[in-house]
C-alpha cells in the first residue's frame, strides 16, 4: 500500500484563478436547501424572473414540497405590505414566470407573508452596469454604414431601435478590437 504524501499549504493544485463564487457554492447550495430552495438560481435570478418591479417589492423564502412530491412546490414570499394586495393579484402571473424559468412546474401556489420593514434592495449577482450608446456618439464611418443598412425600414420607431441596438453592437465591437 502507498503512503499518503503530507499536506503541502503552498502546493499549485489548479491553473490560474478560480471565481470566489466557486470556493462557497456547495456551502451557498446547502443552506438554501435547508430553506427549501433547491436551487439557488430562484434568489439570484429573482429579478430576471418577475421583472425589476416586482422584484423590487418581493423576495422569495422558500419552496415548501408536498410530501413525497417534487413537482408542485408552494413558493413562499417576503413582499412589502404596501404591495401585497397587488401581488396577490399577480400570483398567477409569477407561478407562470418561475416554472418557465425552471423549464417544468417546480411551483403550484404561492403564499405571500408581509413583510414588516421595507425589502432591502436585490442586489443582482450578475448585473454590471450598462453603457447605453446613441448612434450620435459613433464615428462618423460606423454611423454611415449603420444609416445604410437601416434605412430600408419603413417604421420610423423599428429603425431607431435598431439604429440603438446596432450603436451598441458596434461600440463593443470597436471595444474588443482596443483591447486585443
């Protein structure tokens, strides 16, 4: 039988840096299930999944399973009382949300429990913030080009969003092409 080798502190396991979230992922994933929240993306991902508004008002606490069930969950919810009769009426319209989220019917009912204080605010996981850019702050080039191809578009209103989505596209390109 081999030996064990001793414990070396310094000794290189892996290549490079790995993200902070990775070293509390099995923690984080434990004591939401201890909640009732199998998954984490439900808390994380809560704004994406009910919209910055409700989001602002609402927290999810946990998915309470019938016994012996995994589908059919009953989501629990911390909302802001001054808000509270307005997700009531919004209920249907979040179980829809969250089980499209999940892909299948991971929740039937939702309970809604006031809370007392207001929430505090979401802090998004993933959100960094954006740069809107107008087609007015491209070069003049850029601006040409994107005037060519949009100005076969008939509707007034589809051309300037597609004038802004294209701005976009064509200001983080030149942003890529400045860093390599």
């Amino acid at each position: 039988m081999a030996s064990a080798r001793p414990f070396d502190p310094f000794e290189r396991r892996s290549r490079g840096f790995a993200a902070a979230g990775s070293h509390v992922k099995v923690q984080v994933r434990d004591v939401a299930s201890r909640r009732g929240i199998a998954e984490v993306r439900l808390i994380t991902h809560w704004s994406e999944i009910v919209g910055p508004q409700l989001a602002a008002v609402t927290r999810p606490l946990r998915v309470k399973q019938p016994r012996g069930q995994s589908l059919g969950g009953i989501l629990v919810m911390a909302v802001e009382t001054a808000y509270a009769s307005e997700v009531e009426h919004q209920k249907p319209m979040i179980i829809e949300r969250v089980n499209a989220y999940y892909g299948y019917r991971a929740v039937s009912e939702i309970k809604v429990t006031q809370a007392i204080a207001p929430l505090p605010p979401a802090s998004p996981v993933n959100a960094a913030p954006r740069q809107i850019v107008s087609p007015n702050d491209l070069p003049n080039p850029d601006r040409q080009r994107l005037d060519v191809m949009t100005a076969p578009i008939a509707d007034d209103g589809l051309r300037d969003a597609l004038n802004r989505l294209g701005a976009n596209v064509i200001s983080k390109a030149n942003k890529k092409k400045l860093s390599q």
